[in-house]
C-alpha cells in the first residue's frame, strides 16, 4: 500500500470506532436526530461479540442482584469497583428485556427464557442461544441499525489517529483503503475491542490490537489495569492451528463436561474461576509434557450435544473429534482483557468528548478476573449510559475543526506500531508477559 497522500473532511454528530455489541447498542440508543458514523476495522461482523458462544449473564430477578453482585465481585478478586457492579447489576435486567423486545431468539424451556450456570455464578443466570449467543445478539443489533436512516456504516476502515486539543476530542482521523478521512465529531465513541492479535496464542479475531488503548497511551489518556487478561482455560487444541484459537465455551462444564488428565483423572472443579482453572491445566500439562488435557461431556445423548452445542460439535467433527463419543483436547489460550481506557459508569473518559465501551474500556466491574458472560452485559449496560449522556450534551457543544497533517504511514505499519506499543506497555507493568507470548509480525 503506497503513503496517504490526499484526505477529505466529513463531519458528524457521533463517530463510534467498532461495530461489536457495544458500538451498535450505543448506536441504537442515540437520539434520531443525530448523524452518526460506524466504522468497522475490517468486516462488520469481525468481533468478538460475534464469536461469543457462552451466553449474557444477569440477574433472574431482583433478589438475585445482590447474590450476583457478590459472585462479580468474588471472580474480581475484590478489586473490582463496586459502584460499576452494583450499576451492571441493576441494569441487566432491564437490558435483557431490550434484546427480546429487538428480537434476540433466547433459548426457551416451557415458554420462559431458559437460564445456564457457569464457572463462579452461584446459580443459574444465563441467558443463551445455543452455543452462539454472540453471533445471535450481532445479527439482531445489525439489522436494527441497518433501519436507522441517521446511521452510516463503513467496513474496512481503521481509526488511524484522534482529532484533540487541549484535553478534548474533536473526531479522528479514518484510512480506507489509500484514501484518508478527517472525521469531526461532537462526540467519539471508542468501541475497538480486545487485544489478542497482539499475541501468538489468542481466541479473538487477529485484528483486534488495542488500536484505542494505543491511541490513549500516546494522549495519556488514563488507561487502568491493563496487565489484567484472561486466560480462557479450554481452547480446542489443534495441530494444525495458525490464527485465531476456537474456543470451547465455558458453557459446556456448565452443563457438566469434566477436565481430565492424561491419566483419565479429574483434577481441578471445572467451575471454578477462570485463572484458577486455566492454572490448573497448565500444571498438568507442564507435568505430562502434552500439550493438552481432555474435556468429556460424552455422557450426554448425541441428540442433546447437537442442539446445545451445534458449532462445537460441528468444529470438533471437522478435526476428527465425536465429542458424543469422544473426549475434546484443550489448552488455555489468551481470551479477554481486562483492562482498557479507564472510564466512569457513563463511559467517559480522563478526554472531553471521549468515550469508550466494551472490551477497549476499563469500567472496573471486572476487577482482576472476569466472571463468566458478564462481558456482552458489560457492553450493553455502558454503551447505553454513553449513549444517554451523549444524548443529554449533543445539544449544546458544536463542531470544532483543527487543521490535520496527512497519517505519514500506511495501515501496515500502524498495526506494526500498535502491537509493539501495546507489547511494551505490558512488559513494563509485568514480568509475566515475555516475548514467546506475542506476535510480532
């Protein structure tokens, strides 16, 4: 790709950078009146909302609020900020009833939402779609903002730098292609998700580099936790595995799968937090030199996995794996981040004008340790209350143009960059990450 050397200015009331569920719910929640932009770094659905298998935590009612605040709280390792578990609690239901009423097809048991369990929820909280929650909710959210006549949508398109002066955001500066867009904005929504392209072992989507957190680092925007990720302990293990890792949804211990050693024993409660057993199978592969250990929920009837599990059981089948029949091999792969742009409970964050949402922001619910399936609740809640607070200010602030030198790189090298930017940062706030865990092409 040959230097930028031409750009054009387009102005709008909203520009929201990443099309998962917290960029098209805050989309959705904004007033009509307002002109707003998505964009998508590569295809629309190239996120990680869309990979989601597990489900949407959330409370069953209201006397379980206080119960799932503690569970939250309990896989933080306390660290979490209360405040923002206390407002995911509060607010989920309420949410939930958001996504039926749009149309998402939630598993049902005798005409009534059907609730899973999974590691460190003490009960049933899930809301679910198969084994394909994520996919489900996106295509639902997709097509109500494919309705709204104020939103534009734009694939293939990356946020190369931000528009600021002072401590305040005036929009952000977009390549397409060889063509680059200067974007003023009233308001900029940062929803450009997760990290893991940046490592070598991940289940997200490779182009997912923290492109948000890097542009925060380099305006010292505050960003929190960031050393903070998550090991997925069970993804499928594969011998001919290049990209992205498929993960085997935690879903499936709930319904009662067991972790076995090379010996055919158990070794670890398979629900227990996320680090504790992403820990415990990598001891016992340290201890076996496999590289993997066995995760069998073949008791349950081959009729019963296929409507449960469909993509699971269809991903396994591709690699010669019955699971009906036969255990799965499974090895802890990164998953989620933690950390991010830190923000307050209505997204903003330490940059006038700047929000961010989902998994690129820092809200504090997670603490140390995400609890299972509160991420897709997290970027419904907060991408709401974004929403909302933009809504109330949209009004009385206007555009702002500053003059903007053309992005002297190509979007090659500003991956290249990131990845090595966000590498860094992390190996400075931790020993734990050396080099073997990043890629570096």
């Amino acid at each position: 790709m040959s230097t930028l050397s031409s750009a054009m200015e387009l102005n709008y009331d909203v520009l929201i950078v990443g099309s998962g569920v917290a960029g098209l719910y805050c989309a959705l929640h904004l007033e009509d009146n307002l002109n707003v932009l998505i964009v998508s770094k590569g295809y629309f659905d190239e996120n990680n909302t869309y990979l989601a298998q597990g489900g949407i935590s959330t409370a069953k009612d209201p006397v379980d609020i206080l119960p799932y605040i503690k569970d939250t709280l309990k896989a933080g390792q306390y660290e979490n900020d209360t405040l923002a578990v206390r407002t995911l609690a509060e607010e989920s239901i309420d949410n939930i009833k958001t996504l039926v009423e749009l149309g998402v097809p939630f598993d049902k048991k005798n005409n009534t939402i059907s609730y899973t369990k999974e590691g460190a929820h003490s009960t049933n909280r899930i809301v679910h779609v198969k084994d394909q929650t994520g996919r489900y909710l996106w295509e639902t959210l997709m097509k109500q903002v494919q309705k709204k006549k104020n939103i534009t949508l734009m694939m293939n398109t990356s946020l190369a730098d931000l528009i600021t002066e002072d401590n305040f955001c005036y929009g952000g500066v977009l390549i397409s292609g060889e063509e680059q867009m200067n974007v003023y904005a009233k308001s900029v929504v940062l929803a450009t998700g997760g990290i893991g392209g940046i490592f070598k072992d991940s289940t997200n989507h490779r182009i997912l580099t923290g492109d948000g957190i890097c542009l925060a680092l380099k305006y010292n925007i505050t960003v929190k936790n960031l050393e903070y990720i998550q090991i997925h302990p069970t993804s499928l293990y594969d011998n001919n595995y290049y990209g992205r890792r498929f993960l085997i949804s935690e879903a499936v211990r709930g319904e009662g799968a067991k972790l076995l050693n090379q010996e055919g024993n158990r070794f670890v409660d398979e629900l227990l937090p996320r680090d504790v057993v992403a820990k415990a199978i990598r001891n016992e592969i340290n201890k076996s030199n496999i590289p993997y250990v066995f995760l069998d929920i073949s008791f349950l009837s081959k009729d019963y996995l296929v409507k449960r599990f469909p993509m699971i059981y269809e991903k396994c089948a591709q690699i010669g794996i019955d699971i009906s029949k036969d255990p799965m091999l499974v090895i802890p792969s990164q998953h989620y981040h933690m950390g991010g742009i830190q923000v307050d409970i209505d997204s903003k964050s330490s940059m006038s004008r700047l929000f961010a949402v989902g998994e690129a922001s820092c809200t504090g619910v997670h603490g140390k340790n995400r609890l299972a399936s509160n991420s897709l609740l997290e970027g419904l809640v907060f991408s709401k209350r974004a929403a909302q607070s933009i809504n109330e200010t949209n009004k009385t602030i206007g555009f702002k143009k500053i003059p903007i030198n053309f992005v002297a790189k190509n979007l090659i090298e500003i991956t290249k960059s990131n990845k090595q930017i966000l590498k860094k940062e992390l190996q400075r706030r931790s020993p734990d990450f050396n080099d073997e865990l990043f890629d570096d092409r």
